[in-house]
C-alpha cells in the first residue's frame, strides 16, 4: 500500500483533467462562439465541426483516465479492504464515473444527429429558433441540459479524488483500520445479542401456550 505508482496515478489525473476541462471548455467556448456568428445556418455546423475534432482526443483521455482508475484500484484493493471509508467512496466513484460516461456517450449520439442535420437555421448550438426543424430543435433541447451535466459529473469526480487522496494520509489510514477492526470486532457481539433476543421471543412463545 506505500509503493508508488506515479504513472497510473497521472493517466488518472490527466485523463479526468482533459474530461472535465474540454466539457466546460466546449459549453462555453465552441458552443458559445458558434453563437455569435452571424449566418444562423453555419452556427450549428461550426459547432459540430468543433465538437468532432475534440472527440478522439476526448475519447483517448477518459480511456487514459479508465486505465488509471482500474489500476489504481486493483493496487490499492488491500486498503480498501482494510480501512473503514474507503469502500464506500469506491462505490460513490464508480457511480460517478458510470454517469459521466452515459451522459457523454449520449452526448456524442446528439452531437451526430446534429451534425447529419447540415445547417438549420437556429439561434444557437443549444438553443432553436422558429425556423428550425422539429427533430434538430429536440436534440438541442436535450443538448442544453446535457452540455452541462457532463461537468458537473467529472467536477464531482475530481472533488471525490481529492477526498479519497486525503484518506491515503497516514493518519487517516491508522483511523480508518482502527475503526474497521473495531466493527468486525463488534460484530460477534452484535450477533449474539440478536440470537439471545430471537431466543427469548421463542421462550415466550412457548410459555404462553
């Protein structure tokens, strides 16, 4: 558990940096510069033309940070074993991670379908116009929300990184083993006072036949 490993932990770090920071990037820069121009029909083209370029370099960060994810765990799977926490913000980050990755896959199946739309007219890349198309103003619709759920997941997955860093300090490792011990150590304990309880509830039973 104290051996280093310094090169998954960057693919992990990186990969969510590039994530998270090419997500909110893309919200506010690509879509919010495709905007400002002033054909209404190339705004949406120009976003996608954005947003396609940016997908292999997206799609090679969350498989970096994937990599780093797995191996980290694997690594430190005696910790999370041993220490009482750690389990549980292990859970909390697959959740995330698995949200991230539905909603950007999701994203990136709208992102297609607008993009085959060629140029509607609209007032944005998230946003239709009286003019646009039925089908495009839906998957805009959907875009709108989605555009900003997708930091909001990876931002959270960086706060929980950071929280499960904190439990790798010493201090935080002796406490968390201490505890767990304590619960295992408790739990004979707990056991035995349900049976007592089920076994004077049978006695009663019986008695009062």
């Amino acid at each position: 558990m104290s051996e280093r490993h310094t090169a998954l932990r960057s693919m992990h770090d990186l990969g969510l940096a590039a994530w998270f920071g090419g997500s909110l990037m893309g919200a506010l820069g690509v879509n919010g510069a495709a905007a400002q121009i002033n054909d209404s029909t190339q705004r949406l083209p120009v976003a996608s033309a954005g947003w396609a370029r940016w997908t292999p370099v997206n799609a090679a960060a969350i498989g970096a940070h994937l990599a780093g994810a797995v191996g980290e765990l694997v690594t430190e799977s005696p910790r999370v074993a041993a220490q009482s926490g750690v389990a549980k913000m292990s859970a909390v980050k697959t959740a995330l991670t698995v949200g991230a990755l539905a909603v950007t896959g999701y994203s990136r199946l709208l992102g297609m379908r607008l993009q085959k739309a060629g140029g509607p007219p609209v007032e944005g890349t998230t946003k239709p116009s009286y003019q646009t198309p039925a089908n495009v103003a839906s998957c805009q619709r959907q875009m709108k929300m989605l555009q900003w759920a997708i930091p909001a997941l990876t931002g959270a997955l960086v706060v929980v990184t950071a929280y499960m860093g904190e439990q790798q300090k010493p201090g935080q490792v002796f406490r968390g083993m201490l505890d767990r011990a304590g619960g295992l150590m408790a739990a004979p304990k707990t056991i035995g006072k349900v049976a007592a309880v089920a076994a004077a509830k049978r006695h009663m039973a019986m008695s009062g036949r």
